[in-house]
C-alpha cells in the first residue's frame, strides 16, 4: 500500500460501525468482508465521494458481508457474486439491485488497487441500468412565470437565478459565500465554485446574466448577508422553490434537483455540447455515461 492511503487505517474511532472505538485495520487478502470495512468506510470518506456515499456503500457491504460469511477475500469467486445478486433479486427492486451491485463493485476495485487482491471477482458484473421515472420539467413560459414570482423578492429571485443558469446542486448552492462572486465587470459577472479534498477537481468559474449583478447587490443590501449567501437550512430553500412555483401558478414540482435538470436540457436545446454542459454542473466522469442517456431521454421529452 502507498504511504498515502496507509494513513486511512491508523487506529481511530469509526463512526460509521458500532462500537464507535472499532480500530481501523488495513485489509489483507486472509480477512473476510467484514473486518475490512471499516477502512473501507475511511476511504470513501476521505473525500473523494459524495457525504451518502460512505453510509448507502457500506450498508450495502454489510449485506454481502452476511452472505459471504466465514470466507475469506482471496477466495471469493464472481459465481458468489452472482449468487448474492440473484438473492438480492427475489426481494428487491432493480434498481435498488443496481446500487448494491455497484457497491459491491467499488469494494473490489479499491481492494484490488490496495493490493489486497490480485484480481477483482466483480470484474465482470456490471449493475444493470435502470432508468428512473423522468421528472416533469418547466416549459418556458413557466420559467418565466416562476421569474415573475421570484422577482417580487430579492432573495428568491438570486435564488431561482442562480439555479436556472449555473445548474448547482443543491449543496454547491449551499456552500457559496458571498466572496464568491466577482462583478469586477458587471457585464460579465461570474461565481467561483469551491471544494475541498479530493471534490477540489470539481471547482470551477461560472459565467453569470447580467441581471445578477443588481439582484445580488439588492439581496445583500435587503438581507445583510455577509458570509454564507443562503445561511438557511436546506428545507427552507426547498419550501422557498414550492411556494414560489404555487405563487405562480404550477403545480409542477421545483426543486434544486429539477432546475438543475432543467439547466442541462435548455442547454441541451440550445445546441450545446452536452460534455461541455456536464462540465458545467460539474459531474464525475465516472457517471457520464448515465447522464448522457438521461439527460438525452429528459432533453426528447422536452422537444
């Protein structure tokens, strides 16, 4: 193992396995699945993943860790993963098999390129795709009506703004501060996204409309807003987006997640390159392939 990736199993506290004290041990080709996950779970914590992914992958490690019992890791074949998959299969839906196999799938490679094994027996099993049911994104005249909404309030508006023309997750939205923004040109106004650990190749500059540089100075100016931008909570950005799509007459659901979608399909409908737009909302490489086919079944509906 690299001396990097050594410093994940020094002896610590897991939060994420009960007792809390449970020691990080770094994994070996003669454990079973389960000693070796709680290094599993420091290493998906260290920043590379979203802050869900260590808690739904391990729950799901657990799981294989009950079917796999007793035998070692050098000895698991890809007929036991398969077996495993077809339990899985007789109670659950695929898609939720989807994510366990993916999971499980991740755990192999990270052991595989650890060392601890010298091939990965998931190699082969790829999780079957599984569409999920496509939300009903706002037509134009909508985005429109939601605009005249917000734009009664300064901080609703900045809010749907900043949705409709940058696509940030939620949590990006969240994060941003107000020495975030540059309106050095207010013609050409811009937001730096920032990231820690390893989600820092996940920064980048977004170009902001015109509009954006009097709707922020307004906001700070109404709100005093001084550090964070949106110093709330979560749900109250979400009854925000539900109270001003009521407001404006659509019973569509607005969130976060369906402006983002909707940030990728009207520039999908504009004509740009859809890579160049998941660069935008600044997605892992490693999930281009689902977003190209959903982003291309979302952008067809809409046409």
């Amino acid at each position: 193992m690299t001396t990097e990736q050594g410093s994940l199993f020094d002896k610590r506290s897991y939060r994420g396995s009960k007792p809390q004290s449970f020691s990080i041990e770094p994994p070996t080709a003669d454990m079973t699945v389960a000693p070796s996950l709680p290094a599993y779970y420091a290493y998906l914590s260290s920043g590379q993943y979203s802050q869900y992914t260590p808690d739904d992958f391990l729950a799901d490690l657990r799981r294989f860790s009950g079917f796999s019992g007793t035998k070692l890791l050098r000895d698991i074949k890809p007929v036991d993963i398969q077996q495993w998959i077809g339990e899985l299969k007789r109670t659950m839906p695929d898609k939720t098999v989807s994510r366990k196999v993916a999971a499980v799938g991740n755990y192999f490679r990270w052991l595989e390129a650890e060392k601890v094994l010298q091939k990965n027996p998931a190699d082969t099993i790829r999780a079957r795709w599984v569409a999920s049911p496509l939300p009903d994104l706002l037509f134009d005249n909508e985005c429109d009506k939601l605009l005249a909404a917000a734009s009664t309030d300064s901080r609703t508006y900045l809010l749907v703004l900043l949705l409709l023309e940058t696509g940030l997750k939620k949590a990006e939205l969240m994060a941003l501060t107000v020495g975030d923004f540059d309106f050095s040109n207010k013609y050409q106004p811009e937001v730096q996204l920032r990231h820690s650990g390893k989600q820092v190749v996940k920064d980048r500059k977004l170009k902001l409309p015109v509009q954006a540089t009097d709707v922020f100075t307004d906001y700070i100016e109404q709100y005093g807003a001084t550090g964070a931008l949106f110093p709330y909570t979560p749900r109250f950005i979400e009854q925000l987006l539900t109270e001003t799509a009521k407001q404006a007459g659509i019973s569509k659901k607005v969130t976060p997640g369906t402006l983002r979608d909707l940030f990728m399909v009207r520039g999908i409908k504009r004509g740009e390159k859809i890579e160049i737009l998941l660069e935008k909302i600044g997605l892992s490489k490693d999930s281009y392939d689902y977003a190209r086919k959903r982003y291309g079944r979302l952008a067809r509906e809409a046409l």
